[in-house]
C-alpha cells in the first residue's frame, strides 16, 4: 500500500540530486578555476625566485603539482559542500565554517616543512589563493539552491 509519504520521499531525492549536479557543475568549473589560479600564481613565484624546494629531499615542487593538489582538495570541497546540502539546514553557512577551519589547517604543513620563507610564504598564499575561489563560490551556489 503506497502513502503519500512515499512519494514525497522520491520527489525530495530527486530534488536533491537535481540541486547536487547542479552544485557539482559550479564546484567543478570553479576548481578549474582555482588550478588554474594557483598555477599561475605558483609560475609568477618561482618567475620572482622563490624555488618551491621541500628541505628533506631537495625535491622542487613542479608547477603541474600544484595544479593537480589544488584539484584534488577542491573536489573534497564538492564533496563536502554535497554533503552539507543534503543533511544540513544551513548548508551554506555551515560550509563556510568548515571550510574556513580546514583552510587555517592547511596552513600548517607549510609553516612546519622547514622550507626557505619565501616558499613557506607562497606556498601559504597559494592555499589562500585556492581558497579565495574555491569557498565563496560553493557558499554562494549553497545558498542558490537551498530547499
């Protein structure tokens, strides 16, 4: 015997993965966006000196690196901000919050790695970089598509 309850059930998952594509299509031109910053940014830094070298190994970070994390960690971002979108009353603001402290850790590998000023200062910029583009944008389109 089928309710009421269960269609509202179907109708609100569909809705929801309506609203979650949608968020992921903005989440994924927007950490293009975000590669393409940081790379940019990391291409003028080292243009300007600084080496990008990790002191452990000696290991230079290649430019495409940068590309590559930036992606990665902006796709978690997608993830994250999904998640909220479907369990959170207040997506957007909790997304924020979340971000804004994930960020702040960030911070921290490069301030410990041992690493010469200027690429421990870049390296910080370009996590503020990424996320400059990265958390308005996905706080933004939470806010767009909010029940």
């Amino acid at each position: 015997m089928a309710s009421t309850n269960d269609t509202r059930i179907v109708a609100g998952g569909t809705s929801y993965i309506r609203r979650a594509r949608g968020l992921a299509g903005t989440g994924l031109v927007a950490a293009l966006g975000a590669m393409v910053a940081t790379t940019l940014a990391a291409a003028l830094a080292r243009a300007a000196g600084v080496d990008f070298e990790m002191p452990d190994g000696g290991e230079t970070i290649p430019l495409p690196g940068f590309a590559v994390v930036t992606g990665f960690f902006s796709v978690v971002g997608i993830v994250i901000a999904a998640a909220l979108l479907r369990w959170s009353a207040r997506p957007a603001e909790r997304f924020v919050w979340t971000a804004g402290v994930l960020t702040a850790i960030s911070l921290v590998p490069p301030l410990i790695s041992g690493a010469d000023a200027a690429t421990t200062a870049a390296l910080i910029g370009l996590h503020l970089v990424a996320a400059a583009v990265m958390i308005p944008t996905l706080a933004r389109s939470l806010r767009n598509r909010v029940r």
